[in-house]
C-alpha cells in the first residue's frame, strides 16, 4: 500500500488548531498570563490610526462566545482597563474595545450572563475613550438581535445617563434589533425619555459631551424608527415640538428629513413641520427692534 505524502501547508487538512495565533494567545490568557494575548492584540489593533481593526474585534468577541464563563473573568478585567494602563488613541486602547465587544458577544449566547453584561456595558458606555463607548451600541445591537424586544425593557435604567441613552438610541436603531422589535410601544417610551433626559438638561450639561451624543442621536433615531412604526413615532415628534432649545428643535427637523421617509409619510412628516413652525419663536421686526436699552438713574448733583 503507497505511503501518503503529508499535505502540504496550504491545504485545508493542514490547518491544527494551532495555526490559529488568536486562539492560542487567548487560551494562554485564561490560564493566567494575558501579556501574549495583549500584545497580539496591540500588534492588530490597527491603532494609533484613523481606524481600528473592526475584524480583530469581532474575532476576540468569538473567541470568548465559543470559550463561554471560562473566557468571563478575562474579558471582564480588560473591559474594565482604565485610560491609565490603556490610553485612549494608543494601541492599548484596544484591550478595552475587544473586551466590551467580548461582553456582548457572551452575553448573545448565554442568557445567563445578560444581566450582569449589560451593567458592564452600560458603565462602559460613559468611558472616556470615545473608541471604548463606540464598542457598546454595537454590542448592544447584538444582543439585541438575540434577545428582540424584551431587551428594550431591559434597558430602562440606561435612560438617565446622556452617553448611555444615546447607546440605547444608537443600537436601536440596527436593523438586526429594531427588525425584532413589533411593537412601538417600550421603543416609543425610551425614545421619550431620551428626549426628556434632554430637554431637562441645564445649561452646564449642554456643554458636556454626553448632551452632544444624545442629540445627535436624537437626530437620527427618530427618523429609522418612524419609517419602521409610523404614525405612533409622528406622534410622539409633534408633542415634543413645543421644545424651546434650538438644539433640539433642529434634532426634530433633521430626524425627519429625507426623501425617503417624506415619500412613505409625507402627510405625517407635514404635520411634524407644522407644530414645529406653529412654536417657532416669534422673530422680532429687525426694522423696528432697537435691541435692549439700559436704564439710567437720575443724574447726581454736583
């Protein structure tokens, strides 16, 4: 009987598991030295640089998936490395990023550790690194397309903080969690209390970078959900445009901007311009305002 000669080392027979360099740097760190896997990651981060490596970070998030609680204490340690061992715009910052998209990726395959995920996520969410926050509606998302609807519920306690409900707004608005969503109802109530968490906000939150994430994603949110739901998030515009700051009002106008969404609910966006031109502030007649005058005292005897 011939000898079979071994393949060669592009054939598909010769890949052990072994060849995977990932793996066996993430096997390594479970057993209790991760400095091989954080450099590996850092070597692939694709930072500092204008952008990360997306597919580095859903392979690490994999990896943890297929490992299961093993991969838990891990991910949940780099998830939580702050900016001093891991500066945001270094390479280092993406242990961090891997480990928040790790924590979802659990999360999507084994219900058990959703709750405990989603606090992870929602103290992640604030994270000085704009990257690290940018990981957690992604995440979101994710577990979202797993978990459908229940999850907006679930999600309740994100709404007092901006960058959180801003997530919140940010991962909704995925198709692979908002097409799970059938019914407008919680979407509608977190939607609305962003937009309260907003209006509410004083002048030195305006400032804050969180008050500029929740308005931008309130420029947007609205928009993808109505064009899913409809009349019920029209609805919801027109209340709010009773709204004074100006920051706001342009969020309404922006989020129902579009051809497309004019096109499918034209009556609906109409009446959503109307209530807003109904509250516009009344301009002052540039012909004929003179602009604030100062009060003057009697003049003092000499």
């Amino acid at each position: 009987m011939p000898r079979r000669s071994p393949p060669s080392p592009s054939s598909p027979l010769a890949a052990p598991a072994a060849a995977d360099p990932l793996g066996r740097a993430f096997d390594t760190a479970i057993a209790g030295d991760p400095m091989p896997l954080y450099a590996f990651l850092a070597r692939h981060s694709g930072l500092p640089g204008v952008r990360a490596n997306g597919t580095m970070t859903l392979a690490f998030a994999s990896h943890a998936a297929t490992r299961g609680k093993r991969a838990d204490t891990l991910i949940r340690a780099m998830a939580l490395l702050d900016a001093d061992r891991a500066p945001g715009g270094t390479e280092l910052e993406f242990l961090p990023m891997c480990g928040v998209a790790a924590i979802g990726a659990r999360a999507v395959s084994d219900p058990k550790v959703v709750r405990v995920s989603l606090e992870l996520l929602e103290a992640a969410a604030e994270d000085l690194r704009f990257r690290v926050r940018d990981e957690v509606p992604r995440a979101l998302a994710r577990i979202g397309a797993v978990r459908g609807e229940p999850l907006v519920e679930e999600v309740a306690p994100w709404m007092d903080g901006f960058f959180q409900a801003a997530a919140v707004l940010v991962a909704a608005t995925d198709n692979g969690w908002l097409s799970t969503i059938h019914s407008p109802d919680a979407l509608v109530r977190r939607l609305d209390e962003a937009f309260e968490l907003a209006r509410g906000a004083d002048r030195a939150a305006e400032r804050y970078p969180g008050y500029k994430s929740l308005v931008d994603a309130l420029s947007v949110a609205p928009g993808v959900f109505a064009a899913r739901f409809g009349a019920p998030v029209f609805d919801r515009l027109v209340t709010w445009s009773t709204v004074k700051e100006p920051k706001l009002r342009e969020a309404i106008t922006r989020s129902i901007g579009g051809t497309r969404l004019s096109k499918r609910f034209g009556p609906d966006v109409a009446r959503v311009e109307a209530a807003l031109a109904g509250s516009a502030p009344t301009r002052r007649d540039p012909l004929t305002y003179v602009g604030p005058t100062r009060q003057r005292g009697k003049k003092r005897k000499g």
